[in-house]
C-alpha cells in the first residue's frame, strides 16, 4: 500500500511550483500516493517562507494546529519543507517536537528517503544548498488547468540587505533552454493556456552552453507556444534590458504586464538596500517601457520602514509611486532577518511610525490603481476566460494580458473556461474591470 503525503505551500509561486515537483518525485517511485487533504495523511509537509517574520508565525501556529492529527495517528510523520527549513535547520527540532524531518528547497530528490527513514524512527536533516540543482529534468504533477509555473532558473546573487532569500534559495542557476522548450510541449499537450516562467531574479536567466539570454529565451517560448499567454516573474529593475522590452513588443502573446519592484523611492535607501540602482534609473527603466509597450501594466513591491528611513525617504517613495503610476503594489513594513546584513542595523523606525507610512502607500496606491484602471474604460480588451465571480453564477470572471480582472455576464453559459473573448470596459474600480462582450 502506497503511504499518503500531504503538502501544503505556503510563501511565492516558486514554492507552489517546488511542491509540484516534490510531488513529480514522489509520485515516480509508486510508494507514496498524493492526497489534497491532511485528515489520515501519514505524512504531512508544510512547504514554508521566511520572507518576513509573519510568513514564519503562521508556521509555528499551523504546527500547533496539526497536532490534532498526530493525536488522531500516532505515526503521522510532519515534516518542515522549503525556505524556513533552510534558514532555521536545526533549531526547528528545539522549537517543536512534532517536526520529524527538515528539508531545504535544493534537496527535495532525497524526500522519498526521508520519508521512509521517518518511519523507522530517524530524524531527517537535509538542508544542503546546491550550485547546480534546477530539477529539469524532474516532471512536475500539475494541477489540470488553465494556468502553469515553469521555474526557469533558482536562487538570487544580488543580496538585498534586508532580504533572506539568497540564503534560503542559494546561488543563482539556470535550466537549459532545450529543457525549458521540452517542459513547455508538454505543457501545450495537456492544454494549458497561459505559462509564467519563474525565477527569483527571473530576468539574469542565462543558459551557458548556447549562450541564450532571457530575452532570447521569451523569443523562442513564445515562438514555439503561440497559443499560450506568457508571463515572468519576478524581474529585477538591474537587469530590465531595452531587448526584453523589445522581445515583449514583438510577440502578442506574450503579456505586456511586469513586476518590477522598486522597494523604496530614495536613492539614500536603496543605497542602503543594496539594490544596486536610482530611482531615476528606475524612472527610464518605466519610461522605456511606455515607449515600447501598448495597454501594458505595471506593479512594483515597497518596503516601508527599513533602518533609518526619514521622513523624506518616505516621501520620495511617494513621489515615485506618484511618477511611476503603478496598477497595483504588493506593500509591506520592513521586518528584520536574522542573517541578513541590515539585521545588524538598528530595527529604528517605531512601530506606530512604519504602520502609518505603510498605510499612507496603501491608500496612495489605490486611488492610483483606480485611476488606472479608469483608464481602461471604452478600451476593447481580449480577457481569457477563468471561471464564475464570486458575487453572481452568470457573472464570470477572466483576465487581460495585463493581468487585470475583468468581470461579464455569462448568461447561458455560452463561454467556457479557458475562451479567448473581446470585451469592451464600461466601468472600473481599484481593483476590478467590468465588460461587455463584444462580437
Ligand atoms: N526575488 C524577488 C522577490 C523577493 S521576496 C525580488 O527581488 O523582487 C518578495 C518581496 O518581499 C520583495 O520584493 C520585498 O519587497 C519583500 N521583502 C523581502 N524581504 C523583506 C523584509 N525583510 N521585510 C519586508 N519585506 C521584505
Ligand atoms: Fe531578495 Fe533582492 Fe534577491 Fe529579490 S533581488 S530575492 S529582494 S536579495
Ligand atoms: Fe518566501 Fe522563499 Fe519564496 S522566503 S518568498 S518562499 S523564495
């Protein structure tokens, strides 16, 4: 009888895309069989983020939830995958004495090892950061649908101060290109319509032996898959190249929506940062983008609060996101990494102060973000349709390539999921595009 394993992901696509290969691993030695439920599970994994310190309190609040089960199956084995694994190793076994087993993000080949030793008793520490695993040649168990992550290249060289990921995820690395194309005919076999390609620094890819680029490798997928939308993310503004414009521009299907996190407007803390850039390298880098790309969108990450932000560093974010005119932000206060370099500097910004700079950006970014999206109004847009909204059955909702909602009617079910429509906005808000359908 096959064992069940239950995974459960937490943390960025990358860690959605990595539960998916665990689960190609798993399911290729036929002794482990994967369930969507942790109810009878014999082993349960929580796939995990150290990002910031929040990511890794829901952790430690999950565990103490899943002991419930170990009450209810004295030999359910729990086991902490992914970035927290990493970053904690060891000390994850003082913490809590219901975790069995700790696995970082470049040993998921050994899991099913793991897995059966857990059973005998042993502890399983494998947490060894690799310079070469990409996984390519491990298919991974996709859920059947519209959508597919493809993680073209791992790790991250750039060391932003106050961010973990170097040390969790490693050194930067990237897959064959001949890999990729081949993942991606697959991809196009089983029906998939839309395919991002993933990365932490998805935009340095380089594949050594024929010398390709990211621009180059966006040329040939979207070449080989016309059919399929393509996405990337997350890019970093250093290496945002006039020819990755450029490659956007030639091909249709390939989205003009980008991710570019700024992080902070001042030039003073982005030195700080590490980030390797201006605010106004930045600003070319967008205005590149507006001279080359039609109905594109745009979002960006801050961070609020980082060690010695003023006032006026503060304020420069303003101005930039003023500048910028984003779509949308992923926002947040800055919390200190132990590890990192800016953990060495002092935490000084008071709480009461980062939570009201955050929430300035935050209602800053919204009335941006409907400003925006008034724009779309009378815009005749291609949406790709996705399922019913949650507020009507006859109301669906798809996406443009620019990765907005937009919601229309659905009356007698005369679309499908996974329908190119043309729908013409009539309406917006900050979040949300309303269409018609147009014939
Ligand atoms: N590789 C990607 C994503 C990194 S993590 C990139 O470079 O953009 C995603 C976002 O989390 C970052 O862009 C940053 O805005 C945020 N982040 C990272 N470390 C953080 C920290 N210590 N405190 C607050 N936010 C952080
Ligand atoms: Fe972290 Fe910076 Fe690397 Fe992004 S580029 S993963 S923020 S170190
Ligand atoms: Fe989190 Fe690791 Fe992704 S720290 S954001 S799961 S790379």
């Amino acid at each position: 009888m096959p064992k069940s394993v239950y995974i459960e992901t937490y943390g960025c696509q990358m860690n959605e895309y990595d539960s998916e290969i665990l689960k190609g691993i798993l399911a290729k030695t036929n002794n482990y069989s994967i369930i969507d439920t942790p109810d009878g599970a014999d082993f349960i994994l929580l796939n995990t983020c150290s990002v910031r310190d929040n990511a890794e309190v829901t952790i430690w609040n999950r565990l103490t939830q899943l002991k419930q089960y170990k009450k209810k199956k004295k030999n359910l084995q729990v086991g902490i995958i992914g970035c927290m694994a990493e970053r904690m190793r060891d000390e994850i076994f003082e913490k809590s004495d219901l975790v069995k087993m700790v696995i970082g993000p470049d040993e998921y080949r050994r899991v099913p090892e793991i897995l059966e030793n857990s059973l005998a008793g042993e502890i399983g520490i494998a947490v060894r950061l690799s310079r070469v695993e990409t996984y390519e040649d491990i298919e991974p168990l996709r859920t059947k649908g519209l959508s597919a992550w493809l993680a073209i290249m791992r790790g991250c060289n750039h060391f932003c101060t106050y961010c973990i990921v170097p040390y969790t995820r490693g050194r930067e690395r990237s897959r064959s290109v001949q890999s990729i194309l081949d993942e991606i005919s697959k991809l196009q076999d089983s029906g998939f319509r839309e395919l991002t390609l993933l990365g932490q620094n998805v935009n340095s890819y380089f594949d050594e032996t024929q010398k390709i680029d990211f621009p180059n490798l966006l040329r040939k997928v979207a070449k080989q898959a016309p059919e399929m939308r393509i996405r990337y993310v997350t890019s970093h503004p250093l290496d945002m190249s006039d020819d990755l414009i450029y490659s956007m521009a030639e091909f249709d299907n390939i989205c003009n929506y980008i991710h570019l996190p700024f992080q902070s407007g001042s030039n003073r803390i982005l030195d700080l940062m590490n980030r390797g850039y201006t605010s106004e390298h930045y600003l070319g880098r967008i205005q590149k983008i507006k001279e080359n790309l039609t109905d594109y969108a745009l979002s960006s990450d801050i961070i609020t609060g980082f060690p010695d932000e003023t006032e006026q560093d503060h304020q420069d974010t303003i101005e930039l996101m003023k500048a910028v005119q984003l779509d949308g932000a992923f926002m947040f206060k800055y919390s200190p990494r132990k590890g990192t370099k800016a953990y060495k500097l002092a935490d000084n910004v008071p709480e009461d102060i980062k939570k009201r700079r955050l929430n300035e950006i935050i209602t800053l970014q919204n009335s941006i973000s409907k400003s925006r999206n008034q724009l779309e109004i009378g815009k005749s847009l291609e949406v790709l349709v996705e399922k019913p909204s949650k507020k009507k059955a006859t109301e669906w909702m798809g996406k443009t390539k620019s990765n907005k909602v937009v919601i229309f009617d659905n009356l007698e079910n005369q679309f499908k999921e996974g329908d190119l429509v043309h729908t013409k906005i009539i309406r917006s808000n900050s979040a949300t595009l309303f269409g018609e359908i147009v014939k």
